[in-house]
C-alpha cells in the first residue's frame, strides 16, 4: 500500500478545509474520531499528528506541550 487511503485522505481534506477556512467548531470531534478510528500506516500516522498540530497552531492554543508531542508523532517521535 502506497500513501493514505481513500477514507483518510476523504476526512484530513474536510478537516485542513475548516481549519484553513477559521470554522474550528467542528474540529476536535472530527480529530478525535480520526485519532480513534487510527491510522494504517505510518504515512496516515504523520499526516494525522501533522494536521493536529495545525489546528492547535491556528487556534493559538496555549497548550505547547500538546504541540510538541503533535510534532514528535508526526515525524516519527525522531529528534
């Protein structure tokens, strides 16, 4: 299997769209659905805590901490 699959790529699309759309309201149930339902590879994986960092980030979360382990999953927890 080659990148994401279809039904993660249908939902990280929907996703990024609100967030770069500013319509946060949907976003953390829709992240923790997709965090939930998992990911089948580790391309899905990075992409996933990539896209959480993102809304953390435009939603100036005060929650650094948060943002730093987002960062560390998406590139594979590497230094």
């Amino acid at each position: 299997m080659k990148g994401a699959s279809p039904q993660f790529v249908k939902k990280y699309r929907a996703v990024a769209e609100l967030i770069d759309n500013g319509e946060f309201a949907a976003v953390p149930a829709l992240l923790e659905d997709m965090e939930s339902s998992g990911r089948v590879n580790l391309y899905e994986d990075a992409f996933f805590w990539w896209l959480k960092y993102g809304y953390l980030e435009k939603t100036k979360s005060e929650d650094t901490k948060q943002m730093i382990d987002d960062l560390r999953a998406a590139i594979g927890y590497e230094e």
